[in-house]
C-alpha cells in the first residue's frame, strides 16, 4: 500500500541531510570493512596452513556481501519513492 501523504519541506529535507548521509556511509562501510578484514585474516590464516579459520573467513566474508546487498536493497526500498519528490 502506497503512502499518499504528501511530505513537508522538514520531512524532505531530513531524507538528504547530513544525518542520512552518515547512515548511508556506516551502512555501507561496515559489511565492507567486515569483508576487507575477512579476507585479510583469510589470508594469514592461508599462509600458516590453518584451513578451519580459513574457513570461517569465508563463511564470515558471505556473510559481510550477503549484509551489504541486504542494507543496500533496503534502503533504496524504503527512501526511493521519497527521494524522487
């Protein structure tokens, strides 16, 4: 069901202001940061033959992509139809 309530200047200006910006930057930069360090410890861990933490890298580094397509979908879900106006 479609909101049909129209948005005042306050609530249109809040979608585009610095607040939104700086949760659209943690929603983005945390999984990728999980996922940089992922494969980082994956690597060390590769060099020291430990295959079970290597392991548990990857699983943790799908976790991290599979995050930020999730918070991606989301918030282009649920700010799209407002950030048009």
């Amino acid at each position: 069901m479609r909101n049909t309530r129209h948005e005042t200047g306050d609530t249109a200006r809040q979608l585009t202001g610095p607040g939104t910006r700086l949760l659209r930057l943690w929603l983005a930069a945390a999984p990728l940061a999980m996922l940089a360090l992922a494969v980082l410890f994956a690597v060390l861990a590769a060099g020291e033959e430990r295959w079970g933490l290597v392991g548990a890298m990857v699983v943790l580094a799908l976790v991290a992509a599979g995050l930020f397509a999730v918070q991606r979908w989301a918030l282009n879900k649920y700010t799209a139809d407002r950030r048009d106006r």
